[in-house]
C-alpha cells in the first residue's frame, strides 16, 4: 500500500506532501494512500556514517547474522535509517536489502598492522601485505576499505602510524585501483597527516589534525567523522594505560581536549563533517541523537548544519538518494522543529524505511 505523509520537509523548510510507492518516492497523489504523518518536520532518516554491526559490545566480533539484526534495529529504531559501517569482522552482504534494517554502506574487514589493534577484528598484515590486502577487502565490502592508520605502539610508549608513509600512500593507491574509497582510523598528528596528504577520503576521528591539514582536507573534500562520543572515553583508555605508558595517556588526554576546537576548526574551513559515533566495542548503539548533539554544543556547529551532517548531506555522500522524486522512501518525522531545539532528534514521531512504518 502506498503511503502520504505531509509536513514541513527540510532542508527546503516547506510544507509538502510526498507519496511513497513501494521503496521511491513521488510527489505526484497516489489515491488511496494511507496518510502516516500528517503535521511535524520531515527529515530522510538520520546516518550513521561510523558504526560497527559486526562488533558486539566489549570489542569481540558478533558471531551470527542476527546479532547484526539487533545491533542494526536498535540504530533504526533511533532513527538511523541508513548506516556506513566502518570495519566489520563478520561478512553480512545479506543484510543489504533486508526489508527492516537500514541501508548499508560496508566495509570489509580493517586492514591493521600486525599485533597493534583489537584482536580478532582486523585483517593484521605487515607492510609488504597491505596492498594487496586492501584490494582484498574491498571486494569484501560495498565501496569502502577501512585502514588502521595508528595505534599505539609498546615498543615506542605511544601512538605510532601503522606502517610507513610510502605504505600508506599505496593502500590509499590500491582501494582507489579497486574502486572504493578509503577510511583511516587516526588518532596521532604523524598518522593523519600521512593519510590526509595521500588522499584518503574519510578521516575517522582525526583528534591530531593541524590547522594546515584541515585547510588541506577542506581543498581536497577529505571527509571528517569524528566520533565524539568515542573521544570521550580517552580519559577511561589513558587511566588504564598510566601505569605503563605514562607517555601515551598524557597524549590522548591532550588529543581529548583540543578536540571540539578541532572539529570547529574543521567546520569553518569547509570541511564536510558526517555524524558517526563508532557503535560496537565501547559505544553502544543508538546513540546518533547524542552525537549530534555534541557537534552542536561542543563543536559550535549549527543545528541545521548538525541536521545536514547526519540527514541529507550524508545520505548524498554514501549514495543514498533523499526525498526527491524517484528518491528512497526512508523519512523520520519530528513533532517540533529540530532546528530550534536540537534535542528533538532523540524522539522521532514517525519513522518510516523502505516504504514500511517502522513507528
């Protein structure tokens, strides 16, 4: 059956009405359709442009289908209608037309130096391994590879890039051969700006980024996702490291502080800034509202620029039309307008995905 929703639809602030056949969308009247929403601001579902389905809480990889179900609904239920996940140790292409959970962006597994990340998450290859490795990966995803840039590293008492510069420059070489693009877990200023300079498309966190970086990104079109809320748990990682790395957790409590600067930094330069709370291991799911709205408090981006960053403009950058015509019939609505009162995006009135009401 087809569905009417009428309401204010942002970012064109106007009152429409909009159909939805089966999974598009129409502005021209389909008679009999049942009116969902009537009233309210309409946005086309919220992003998460950072989460981990294939990550169950704690850090271990989940180990069946339906636990990506779970982790996936619990995202949608908050409205996340559309989802990039940023390394998974479990493949689920199945996943990516299921009726009821949100539209997926993948990448395959992390491509990670050898014993220096999370067990049992990444694919761990040494430097002569990477290249190929990353082309692997990316035909295990659906358009991204993700690369760990840096982790600490013992031996050094602190964060280190992963590999050296010339093999990072061609794992971003190789997913560009392979036809996707490329996502960097960055913590360190070293690591970043290997990556930045190589031409990676997204920087995930990104907490040691210089001004000049971020002029270079904003030239370049380099995607920031921060994490925010992820950078919150920096003071937990550097309380537990203090004994034997004193070094390292002097250093992530001064990447946690600068951070909101850098972000607004980032922002006013231009910079495209997507929302993502990196969901899995640490940072539970759902919690898309919350990121918002530390951009927005923390960061000093708008509420409008905070709605674009998790709404329309993400969908666009991950390839998932919004509310236009032959567009995805995914939609949220708000019963007050979220541009006044950010904290609205925690209750959606209505959520609709693929043409089905899911609230």
């Amino acid at each position: 059956m087809a569905l009417h929703v009428r309401g204010v639809f942002l970012p064109d602030d106007e009152v429409r009405d909009v159909w939805l056949v089966g999974d598009r969308v129409t502005f021209e009247p389909v008679p009999g359709a049942e009116t969902v929403a009537d009233g309210g601001f309409v946005l086309p579902g919220l992003t998460d442009a950072h989460c981990h389905i294939g990550i169950a809480r704690g850090g271990s990889p989940i180990t069946s289908l339906d636990q990506a179900r779970e982790l996936a609904r619990i995202d949608r239920d908050a409205g996340v209608l559309a989802i990039r996940d940023a390394g998974s140790p479990y493949p689920y292409p199945e996943l990516e037309d299921e009726p009821d959970l949100p539209r997926l962006a993948r990448a395959g597994r992390h491509v990670a130096p050898p014993k220096r990340y999370l067990r049992d998450i990444g694919v761990e290859v040494g430097a002569a391994e990477v290249a190929a490795t990353v082309a692997a990966q990316a035909a295990a995803g659906n358009g991204w590879v993700k690369l760990v840039g840096d982790w600490i590293d013992r031996g050094v008492g602190d964060l280190a890039p992963a590999w050296d510069a010339d093999t990072m420059t061609a794992a971003v070489a190789a997913a560009h051969a392979a036809g996707v693009r490329a996502a960097v877990h960055t913590f360190s200023e070293s690591a970043v700006e290997i990556m930045v300079r190589a031409g990676v498309d997204s920087v995930e966190h990104g907490t040691g980024l210089s001004l000049d970086l971020i002029d270079l990104m904003a030239r370049q079109g380099t995607a920031l996702v921060p994490t925010m809320i992820n950078i919150r748990t920096f003071g937990h990682i550097a309380e537990q490291a203090r004994p034997k790395f004193p070094g390292y957790a002097d250093h992530m409590l001064a990447l946690r502080d600068r951070f909101p600067e850098v972000v607004r930094a980032a922002h006013e330069a231009g910079v495209p800034i997507y929302v993502g709370t990196d969901a899995g291991g640490g940072i539970d799911h759902g919690l898309a509202a919350e990121e918002m709205l530390l951009l927005h408090e923390q960061a000093g981006m708008s509420a409008t620029d905070v709605l674009a960053a998790a709404s329309w403009r993400a969908r666009e950058w991950l390839g998932f039309p919004g509310l236009v015509e032959g567009g995805l019939a995914d939609l949220v609505v708000y019963p007050e307008d979220p541009r006044r009162d950010l904290r609205v995006v925690r209750t959606p009135s209505r959520i609709v995905l693929r043409g089905r009401v899911v609230r």
